[in-house]
C-alpha cells in the first residue's frame, strides 16, 4: 500500500500569480499584460503535482518577491537587482501611479513574504531537497546581463555549488540532456533568497535542506502571444513527475514504494 504521506520533497512556486493585493490595487499603473510579463508563465500548472510539499505564492511578484531578501527595498531598480518590492519594470516603466510609503512596504513584507518562508519552514524538517520552480523569457531581457541573448532550454542553479552537492546538480543536468534539452548551469540564473535562505549542500536539521532552482524556457511551450501551447505544458507536467520519481530512487529509495505493491 502506499504512503498517504507526501514524499520528503518541497516544491517552491514563487511566481506564478500576477494578482495584485488589495492594499495597493488601485495605486498600480502597470496593465494586466504588463503584469502577466512579471510572471513565471503557467508554472502553477507544470511544478504543481501530487505527493509532494508544495508551497505557491498567489500575489505577483511586482508587489512582494518571495525569492528576494525582506530587506532588499532599494527604489533603484539597477543597485536592487529587482529587491523584495519592485518601482521600476524591466523596460523602465513605474510600476506605481504613487509610490506606496515605508508603511505600506512593511506591511506588504509581513503580510505576503513572510508567510512563504513561514510555509517553507514548516515542511523543510520533514523533506530531504527542496526544488525551486521558475521560468524564463526565451532571450535576456532589457537591463540584464544576458539582455538580447537566447537563453537555454533549461537553467538550473544552485548558488554556486552552494545548494546543494555535485552529485545532485550532474543528477539533474543528466535527467534534461538525456531527454534532449540544452542546459545551462548557474547561468543566467544561480538561485536567490529562496536557496540561499533555507538550502545547503548538506542537510542540517530543521533549518537547511539541499535544494536547486530549475528555471524552464517560455520559448519551450508559450506562444508569442503569451498563451500557452496546451499539450508542450501537459508534457512538462508529466516531465517533472518523471523527473521527481527518478530522485526518489536515486536519492530517497527507502521513501519509494516497491514495485508492484
């Protein structure tokens, strides 16, 4: 019979939702699209499976970043890098009609930033390796360092062999070429406050688990106009299962089913 309890993996979604808090709804000057050109297209739909712990944001990260420090608050978007509240789009446009006073930063902090690591937290003691789940524009935006250059099928990064060991990052490089995909290591990506605040190479209980970001090419399954093409996700759906099944044999196979039972 198998376990009713999720396996001992935790998965980060971070920037699925383009939803904008009620507190500063009516002071964004950003539309939908804009908005939704913020957002780690359709990865609700592609990392969110079954039988696993599972943490989701459901604001955008415009108005709060979970993957950013709670004190990265520059209003310069060059010095930021994008901090934990974002003024200025990749393209240089206000993100806000008023800037929202230090007030209304903090609170959006403790109200949306805080309760993700609180959730994130809660599940490490009970997991052994954390992956955090993100997508990417098929070629360098505007102000970043690889701007108008095309980008990998696939970006995995674990803060400069930081994260986690070298036997998990060849684990998961070798899972994506096998199957046909280009992959890049640390670039553009090499993972930010998620991995640097709860991950580590070793496991150290109950704070750090070893963990990797994955970050997956829009260009791979969404369209120009930004829809997604249904059966390219349906696949990379199944692609990630597959991929967590493997861990769990290599990794935790005292955490898989036998065969047959």
């Amino acid at each position: 019979m198998a376990s009713s309890s999720p396996r001992p993996i935790l998965v980060s979604i971070p920037h699925a939702s383009s939803a904008i808090p009620e507190e500063v709804v009516d002071q964004i000057a950003l539309s939908a699209e804009e908005l939704l050109g913020y957002t780690d297209l359709f990865t609700d739909e592609i990392f969110d499976i079954d039988n696993v712990y599972k943490v989701m944001s459901n604001f955008s990260r415009v108005i709060v970043d979970p993957n950013r420090a709670p004190d990265d608050i520059s209003k310069e978007y060059e010095l930021a890098a994008e901090g934990v509240t974002v003024h200025t789009t990749w393209d240089g446009k206000s993100v806000y009609k008023v800037e929202p006073d230090q007030e209304v930063v903090d609170a959006l902090i403790k109200n949306y930033h805080n309760p993700y690591h609180e959730a994130l937290e809660q599940h490490i003691p009970k997991v052994q390796f954390l992956i955090d789940c993100h997508s990417f524009l098929p070629f360098g935006p505007k102000l970043k360092k690889d701007s108008g250059k095309e980008r990998p099928d696939i970006n995995l990064g674990n803060m400069n062999f930081s994260s986690c060991t070298r036997e998990h990052t060849v684990f998961f490089r070798d899972f994506f070429e096998d199957r046909g995909y280009k992959v890049a290591i640390n670039f553009p990506y090499t993972g930010k406050y998620i991995l640097g605040h709860h991950c580590h190479r070793r496991r150290i209980p109950p704070f750090l688990v070893p963990g990797i970001q994955i970050e997956l090419n829009q260009g791979l399954y969404v369209r120009k106009d930004d829809q997604k093409i249904p059966e390219k996700v349906v696949e990379f759906r199944e692609l990630f299962v597959d991929l967590v099944d493997a861990f769990m044999k290599k990794f935790c196979p005292e955490d898989c089913p036998e065969e047959g039972v």
